[in-house]
C-alpha cells in the first residue's frame, strides 16, 4: 500500500468547515490503496472544538503532531480579548466593537508581516521535525492543504529538501480569497504574497482545487493542468440521522454555518420583510434559524427589516446534530459572500443541503459555481444579490407547497459528490504522479 503525509492545520478535535474534507479523505484511503500518515499542530487556535468527529478518524492511522508558536496570545492582549477567546475568520464579530489603533494595526500586521499567515512560525520547525520523520518513514507523496497556506511552504521545502512528490490541496483561493483586501497588504506584501502563491502553483508536481471557478482563477496565475475535486457529503453520516419532516407549523428558512457581513443578504430580508407586511399566515409561520455564528452587522440589517424576532440563534452544533438540524428546515439558505471572487466559491455545506432534501434558496451570483451545482442538481434556485422582487415570488411559492404538504423537491445525481466517490478520484490523481 502506497504511503501519503497530510500536511493539515485543521484536525479533530477541531471543529469546522475546514476540518471535513481530509478527515473523509483519510477515512476512506486505504479503501483505494493508500496509508494516510497525518501531520498537524498539537496546541492550534480553533474557532471551534467537535469531540465527535475523532471517531471518524480510521483505526491505526498515524497522527503526527509538533507544537506551534501563533501570535494570537499578543494580539488578544492588545485588543483587551479574554485569552479564552476564540479568534473568528473572516473579521467575523459578534458585538459592536471600535476597531481602535491596537485593533488596526494587528490587521496591518497580520497582512503584511505574518506572510503568508499568521501559521508563518510552524513552517521551519515542522520542516526540520519531518525531514527526520520521512527519512526513516518514507512516503510516495506529501500532500498539502490550505488555508493556511503556510502548509504548502511545508510541502514545497519538503520536496526541494527530500525530492518528494508533493500535492498542493486548495480548499479556498489565496490572494483572491474574500477578505484578502481586508488584512491591508501593502505593495510589498501584495507582492511576496503573490509571488509565493504562483510559486507553489509552480513547484507542486500536481494541484487540486474544489471548483472550476477555482481552476479558472489559479489559471489565470500560471497555466498548467489542475485537479477539480469539490468537497462533499458523506453517505455513512447519514445513516444514522433519522428521516426527519419540517415542523409542521413553523416555516423555517435555516443558514448553516457563520453569516458573516460580507454573507448578509439585504435582498432576502427586504423580500421577507414584504412578503410579511402582505400575508399574515406567512408572517405568523416564519422562522429564521441560524446555526453558528451571526456578526453583528447582520444583526443590525435584521432589526431594521423588522425581522431581528424572528430570529433562533443556535450556537456551534457537532457535525452529527448539524445534519439532524438540516432536516428542520423547510428551507434552506446557501448565501454566497458578496465579493469578486463570489463566482467562484463553492462551500462545503452545499453538498450536504442536497443529501438533506430541503429546497435551496441560494443568494448569489447565478453565474456562479454554486448556482451551476444547485441548478444541476434540481435543488432549489439561486437569486442575485440584488433581486427582490423574484425572490420574494420564490418564497411565497415555496411557502404555498409548505402549507399545502407539497414542499418536496427532486434532487437530480448526487452520487458523484459523495465522499467515497471523491476519495477514489483522489487516490486517482495520487496514483498517476506516482506510478
């Protein structure tokens, strides 16, 4: 059996988005010929914890783990945050803060000094620490994944050090990831950022990227052959999780995941908001849930359409009563974060929305990546950014099967996005640059 190193900053007990895609790879490896050896920080900064997802991780499968130095400890004292407290992505915010000067030039120093992030301290340790691991256990191929893209910095000095063929996993773009312009780079990062980024795309004997969008992007830095593999969902997850109907009596329209301001749908809430003012059945049923966290932004957008008592905030849940979750809702909300490279993004989420049977209302380029999977798919319609009125219509029909039983959407072949499929088509793309 062929042998691969997982380079990865996120791993159980650590929670998130982040973690699913290589814990489902390395849970069905061996079935496609390959021993997966993982590598990951042993003290990382998670934004959240899921004890349940460490009996995923397959029996016998190695973990390796160095300790990491993160510059959070001192950006939490100069911002008067509890050392406790757990640092969100995407400049995401619960409560109404100043951003006052300790808080602007942490920013300033995160985008231009921790290049290319603030995992920046963990590549030289962790490429000394596994130069000596691989010289007594070799592997056939080093495969790293990020954001963080300080792993790839691992891999690419692994393979000059070692001469090792290295895969260069992309779960999210680098410079042109959604809040890139928000961590202020100056030309002179711009430019190291940049220069690295195209770098890797360079050096990895093989890329992969979840979506063509992605591949479009990274094309447009250096041109070469990539490896389109989306995220998924997985069929054993769903074994277990009863077959569940929406609540009868609650109309529930349910966002899975972080609603950060750049996710904040002003369109679905003026929609909502009209379709309120004009059917009172509606606006007796309705329900918002969101499960994770709500920045305050969209906090605020929400009290001005009148809708803030509607709202359920449901705080971080485990993988498993996510899923539970899903199947609630009448509906659920896929919105697309409103910056350039929203053609391209294609969230891990979606897949599992279409393994649920829920009718998806996605907010969102209809161009994009997303709209195109939705619309294959049959799962439900994806409505610009600035769409009122046709939204507005979409949910008034959607409420008019709910109340009618008749709320039952077809969703298309699913089958290729499930996890094991996606893993064979890994262990594909491993076996042909190491024949």
């Amino acid at each position: 059996m062929k042998r691969a190193l997982i380079i990865t900053y996120y791993w159980p007990p650590g929670g998130g988005g982040g973690v699913q895609r290589w814990l489902k790879f390395v849970k069905y490896f061996r079935e496609f010929g390959w021993e997966p050896v993982v590598f990951t920080p042993e003290n990382p900064e998670m934004p959240s914890i899921d004890e349940s997802l460490l009996k995923e991780i397959p029996e016998g499968v190695h973990v390796l783990k160095n300790k990491i130095w993160e510059p959070y400890q001192i950006y939490k004292s100069l911002t008067g945050r509890q050392q406790e407290d757990k640092i969100q992505t995407a400049f995401l915010s619960e409560e109404k803060q100043k951003r006052g000067f300790a808080e602007r030039f942490s920013v300033w120093v995160r985008g231009n000094l921790f290049i290319p992030d603030a995992r920046r301290f963990w590549i030289r340790p962790s490429v000394k620490y596994l130069t000596t691991y691989l010289r007594e256990n070799p592997v056939d191929i080093i495969i790293s994944t990020g954001p963080p893209h300080s792993t790839h910095l691992i891999g690419m000095a692994l393979k000059q050090k070692l001469n090792i063929r290295w895969l260069a996993d992309f779960r999210d773009p680098w410079t042109n990831i959604d809040y890139y312009r928000d961590l202020k780079p100056g030309r002179r990062a711009d430019r190291i950022h940049h220069r690295l980024e195209k770098k890797v795309l360079q050096t990895a004997d093989a890329v992969t990227v979840i979506s063509p969008g992605m591949e479009i992007d990274f094309n447009r830095i250096y041109q070469r052959k990539y490896h389109v593999i989306p995220n998924g969902y997985d069929a054993a997850d769903l074994e277990n999780i009863p077959e569940i109907k929406p609540v009868d009596d609650q109309f529930i329209l349910a966002h899975i995941g972080s609603l950060t301001k750049t996710r904040n749908p002003e369109n679905l809430w003026e929609a909502i908001k009209r379709l309120c003012a004009e059917n009172k059945d509606f606006s007796r049923d309705l329900s918002l849930h969101n499960v994770g966290k709500i920045d305050v932004s969209v906090l605020d957008s929400l009290a001005d359409a009148g809708l803030k008592k509607y709202l359920v905030k449901i705080g971080y849940l485990s993988h498993d009563r996510v899923l539970t979750e899903q199947r609630k809702a009448a509906v659920l909300l896929l919105l697309i974060n409103n910056t350039p490279n929203s053609k391209l993004i294609l969230t891990g989420k979606i897949f599992e929305y279409l393994a649920a049977h829920r009718p998806v209302v996605c907010i969102g380029p209809t161009d994009g990546d997303a709209a195109r999977v939705i619309e294959e798919s049959g799962a439900g319609k994806t409505y610009g950014f600035d769409d009122v009125e046709s939204l507005k219509k979409g949910l008034a029909d959607l409420y008019a099967k709910f109340k009618a039983g008749e709320l039952t959407p077809t969703t298309g072949e699913i089958e290729k996005f499930e996890r094991k499929s996606l893993t064979k088509k890994m262990g594909q793309v491993l076996n042909s640059y190491t024949a």
